[in-house]
C-alpha cells in the first residue's frame, strides 16, 4: 500500500515510521527541507537504537528506511492509497492543503488527518468528494503508543471507515472509533484528571506533590497529574484545555485553571523549560508530599469520581462505545483501568452520591453528575 504523509514534525515522521515498518510504502512530504532532513536523521536514531537494544537488526533497519522517501512536492503523493496529514494546527492551511492534494490523488485515495482539535468535517468540507475524509489521531509517540482514535466525519462513508480502521489494525495499533466532536475521546475525557487536580490544589487542599503521589498511590496512575502536565508542558496543555472549554460552548466542566494559565505565561512549561511544578535544574531535590491517607483518599475520590462522571458522559452522548471509551484511557493515556469498568468496581451508587455531595458542596454545573449514571443507578445496571 501507497500512503502519503504530510508534514514531518513530530507526528508525521512518527506515523512514517509506523507505516514503513508495517511495510506500507510511504513518502513524506513537508514544505520546510529542514524538516526533512531532521525526520530522516530522527529515524536514523530512533532505529540505531532499537538494534542496540536488540529489538531490530541492521537488515530491518534498512528495509524500514527503504520504505520512507522524503519529498518535497505535494504533488509526488499522487499515488498514495492513504495520505495522512499532520501539519500546523490551523484549519483554513489544512483545508488549503486538502483542496490542493485532491487534484493528484486518485478518486479512492483516503484524505485524513491527524488533528487533535478541528473539526473533521470543516476540514472534509474542503473537499469534492468528502465521503473520502476521515480523522486518524495518534498519540505522541506514534510508534510506542498504542491507541489510535478513527474519527468519521457527518460526511464520510462507511467504506472510508471501514478501510481506514482495517489499515490501523494491520499496522498494529488499537483503534476507538470516536465521534467527530471535541477532543474526541481522550483529551475529553482526560480532563478532569488535570482540571479537578488544580482545583484541588487552587482550593488549598494539598500541594502538587501531594496530589501527585495520593493519586499514584491509591489509583495506580503511572504519573500524577502535576508530573504529567509538566512532561506534556504547561503550554500544551494549557492550550489543549482551553479549545475543548472553547469548543463546547464554555461548558464550565472544562474551564481552565488560572494556576495552569500563569504557569505557561511564566514559561513554566515543565520538563522542557527546565521548571514547571516541579524543578528540573540538575541537583534540584523533589519535595515530599504530606502522607495522609485520609486527605488521599479524599483527593483520589474527587479526580476518579469526576473521571467516570466524565467517561459516562460521553457514553452517554455517543462519541464511543463503553468498551472504545475504556479502550483509548488505557492505551491513549496508560490509565491503569478503564473508567468505565472502575465505576462498576466503585459501584454506580458511589459514583452518583460522590458526584452530588461535589454538587451540594459547590452548586457548581461543573459537578453536575451524568443523567446516565444517574439513570443505571436507578435501574441497578453496570457498565460491563
Ligand atoms: N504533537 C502532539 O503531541 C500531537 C498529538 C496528536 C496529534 N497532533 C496533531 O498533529 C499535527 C501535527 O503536529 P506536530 O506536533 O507533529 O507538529 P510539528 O510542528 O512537529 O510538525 C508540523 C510539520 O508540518 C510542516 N508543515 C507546516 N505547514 C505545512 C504545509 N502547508 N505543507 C506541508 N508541511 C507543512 C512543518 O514544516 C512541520 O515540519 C497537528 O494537527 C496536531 O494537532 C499532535
């Protein structure tokens, strides 16, 4: 199979890669040279390293490399039977890009992009044939992580559908189906693990490390959430939440924490700025967080409660299937249980008395728990 790739910034070259190993023959494209350049020098490393752990030999190492050509001309994706588009994230470029590639692609050439907030149909409505259009979001790293979310459009067809998550199975990744609304699955569902997290810490209930470890401690979170915004970066991040809260009409569930707004415009973006949260400076000692178990507890409740509240939300709104949904916190973000299943685990009866002793305490929309919780309690259903 023919993919075409568009950009090769850190998606792009990633998703190459991931393709060519499959043995997809792939040509990536970018505007910038440079850009090339630093792509083919990347999976250069990236494979130098993969034979020094031993999970690939040099011939495999130039049968990957051999698979990718770098161009530098859109129109050398003519023959692509997929062409995934990772550029800046600006709607009217990628719509102008989209526009132009449909001249040389063939009529059954799959057009999709890996964006992580525009809406697929604005940028399938750039298209003749929009049937063709479809998201495919990985997650960074594209190699390492496992879940890819397939997003179709109101536009695209059931046969774009079905062949392009076919295609990512082959290439060995998960796929969610999710529905084409904002921040999809994962980075809707996600939010409340940082949001609740700095309103806890806005509160003045804990600090960051305390917050960190109460939820790595009881939840089995790999990172805390404080660790895990300064490894995203603060910028990023910040950005991320704001265009969700943006694009759903300012639900206040989504509102953005001034704490994380001041961190960014400080340049306090994490790991990246050398201090975040945390401080990265070399010889820097990590604060100890407060070891009480009840005042964990209270903060882990809170962050899971507002998880599932927000898992069953978007069950209860269709954007995925409770088992997609489970599937992209897992594999998207490492989560180390489906929230879905961690509210049967929990009870649903738990779920809905937390979610409205949040909201008898605050009188806040922000709490407001799920009418489908709401609606299984009622009824004595789970999830699974
Ligand atoms: N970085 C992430 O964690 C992440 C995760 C999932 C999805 N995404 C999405 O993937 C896309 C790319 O993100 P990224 O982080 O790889 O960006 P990036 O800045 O690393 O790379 C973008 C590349 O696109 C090139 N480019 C810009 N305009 C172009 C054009 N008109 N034609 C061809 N090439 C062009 C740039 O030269 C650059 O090399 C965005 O839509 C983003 O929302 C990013």
């Amino acid at each position: 199979m023919n993919v075409g790739i568009i950009g090769s910034g850190t998606m792009g070259s990633g998703i190459a890669q991931v393709a060519a190993t499959s043995g997809c023959k792939v040509k990536l494209y970018d505007t910038n040279t440079t850009a090339l350049d630093k792509a083919k020098a990347a999976l250069d490393k990236i494979l130098n390293r993969l034979i020094e752990k031993g999970r690939i030999d040099e011939v495999e190492k130039n049968r990957i490399q051999s698979n990718i050509e770098y161009v530098d001309s859109l129109k050398s994706l003519s023959d692509a039977n997929l062409t995934i588009e990772a550029i800046v994230e600006n709607l009217e470029i990628k719509k102008q890009v989209f526009f132009e590639l449909e001249g040389y692609v063939s009529d059954d050439c799959i057009i999709a992009s890996n964006t992580s907030s525009l809406s697929i149909a604005s940028i399938a409505s750039s298209l003749q044939n929009p049937e063709r259009c479809i998201g495919i979001h990985f997650f960074n790293p594209a190699p390492l992580m496992k879940l890819v979310e397939v997003v179709p459009a109101i536009q695209t067809s059931k046969g774009t559908l079905d062949k392009s998550v076919q295609i990512i199975i082959d290439w060995e990744k998960t796929v969610a189906v999710a529905k084409d609304t904002p921040g999809f699955i994962v980075n809707r569902v996600a939010r409340p693990f940082y949001g609740e997290s700095l309103r806890i810490y806005e509160e003045g209930i804990a600090d960051f490390v305390t917050i960190d470890w109460s939820l790595k401690e009881l939840g089995g979170f790999r990172m805390g959430p404080f660790e895990l915004m300064d490894f995203i970066g603060n910028d990023v991040n910040y950005t991320v939440t704001e265009t969700v809260f943006t694009a759903f009409y300012f639900d206040p569930r989504y509102k953005p924490a001034f704490t994380q707004k001041r961190f960014a415009e400080a340049g306090y973006l994490g790991r990246k700025s050398g201090k975040g949260y945390y401080d990265y400076d070399e010889g820097a000692t990590k604060p100890k967080p407060k070891e009480d178990n009840n005042l964990a507890q209270k903060i882990f409740d809170r962050v899971l409660v507002m998880l599932i509240n927000e898992a069953a939300d978007a069950l209860f709104l269709n954007i995925a299937s409770a088992e997609d949904i489970d599937k992209a916190m897992t594999k998207g973000v490492n989560y180390p249980k489906g929230l879905l299943a961690w509210a049967d685990d929990k009870g649903i009866d738990w779920c809905v008395s937390k979610m409205d002793k949040l909201y008898d305490e605050y009188h806040e929309d922000r709490y407001r728990c799920s009418p489908l919780l709401r609606k299984m309690n009622k009824e004595n259903k789970t999830f699974f």
